[in-house]
C-alpha cells in the first residue's frame, strides 16, 4: 500500500542533483518561495508534489503543489514554474506536514486539496477570452507518474516494472504556459527537465535510505530494525 512522506534532512551525495533550495514562479513570473521538500511515496520513490516555503508571505509558510503541474522555468535557469498566483494559492486549505503520519489525516486533506483544482475543471487563459479544458492526463491526479505509482503499488516488483515502463513511454500532457495562443500537448518522456528527471530518478534508487526513519510505513521501520538486528549479533 502506498505511504507518502517527506525527505525532510536526507541528503543526496551530490548537491547538484537536489532541487531543493530552487525557486518557483508563478504567473506573471511572480516568485512564489523556495523548493523546500517533496511528498514521494515511499513504495516506489515517486513524487506526488514537491512542498514550497514562501517565505513569510503566506500564513501558514508552506504550501504544496501537484509534481504534474509543474515545469522547467524558461526565465530562470535551475529553477521551476506554475500556473498560479498568490491569490490562487491562498485558497488551497493549509497544508500542515503532521497529517502525512496518519492515512486518515492525508487521505482528507488531499481530498479537500485536490477539489481546489478539479471542482471547476475549466482554466481560463490569461489575457484572452479562451477556456481551456484538460484532458484527461492533465488532471491533477492523472500524471504517468501517479498512474505509475499506483501500479508499483498494486503489483510489488511486477509492479514496479509497469511503474517503471508507464513513467517513461507515457506522454507529460503538459500545457504551454498561460498567455501564449495555442495549447500544445508534450509528448516528450522527458517530463519537466533534466534536473527534475535528475533529482527523480537519483530518488527512486536511494529510496530505501531516503525512508530509513519513518515510523508509519514498513520500508524505513523494516530497514532500521534489520540494521539494528545486524549490530547485536556482531555483537
């Protein structure tokens, strides 16, 4: 069964490869905060959304946002980019790290989370008079890798190959930015960039580490027991 959790202070070997510390836009190339930590599920190293700190302008500091909504920033080199404004932002209910320990807790605020963004599916088009409506990949909740995630999830290692295979064959279904004319459909693999694709995938190999001290879910527990167990008996 899937359990999301944070990275919190695990670290990579290689700074470079963290996108932590990143800046995120939003429309108008608003700076909305830092890239602070992402939500991955602990079963297959997938990111679900990454967690922004804002730096004081929101109250309650943090927010988050959907990994499939997110792109390369074309203004900012290294850096990331939303279709959202603050006002936008402010809606979303506020996110508190503390529910990601009870399924309870998390399964209900990503439901009220969620609805900010499907209740009204139509996106308007800044500066014309165009309605957008997603299709179905680019709904939140629809991306390769949440499909991705949900078949590691149903089939163990059988699973994680379909995982594997549906993340890297299936299309981004990402929009152009808003203000341009047209909508173009990605059909590039990729996904949002090299970091991002960098950061990911340098995850999903450390994830056993990534995980070793978490108390809800069996990867980090099992993990940490066995190394304990592995030191009383070279003991």
């Amino acid at each position: 069964m899937s359990h999301y959790g944070t990275l919190r202070d695990y670290r990579f070997p290689e700074s470079s490869e963290d996108i932590r510390g990143s800046h995120l836009y939003g429309l108008n190339d608003e700076k909305l905060g830092k890239i602070d930590d992402v939500i991955f599920d602990h079963t297959t190293g997938l990111i679900r959304y990454v967690v922004v700190d804002t730096g004081g302008w929101l109250k309650t500091k943090k927010f988050i946002v959907p990994a499939e909504r997110l792109r390369a920033s074309t203004e900012h080199k290294d850096d990331f980019s939303i279709d959202l404004n603050k006002k936008q932002i402010e809606n979303f209910p506020p996110y508190e790290e503390s529910d990601l320990e009870s399924e309870k807790k998390w399964a209900d605020y990503e439901g009220r989370y969620r609805s900010k963004w499907e209740a009204s599916p139509v996106m308007h088009r800044a500066g014309t008079d165009r309605n957008i409506t997603p299709t179905t990949s680019q709904m939140p909740g629809n991306s390769p890798s949440t499909r991705a995630a949900s078949a590691a999830s149903r089939g163990g290692a059988a699973g994680s190959e379909v995982a594997d295979a549906e993340a890297a064959s299936s299309p981004t279904g990402r929009v152009v930015p808003a203000g341009t004319d047209s909508v173009v459909i990605s059909q590039s693999a990729v996904g949002i960039g090299g970091r991002w694709d960098t950061f990911q995938s340098r995850l999903r190999e450390r994830r056993k580490q990534a995980v070793i001290g978490c108390k809800t879910c069996t990867v980090g527990p099992q993990t940490a027991r066995e190394s304990t167990d592995t030191l009383k008996k070279a003991v």
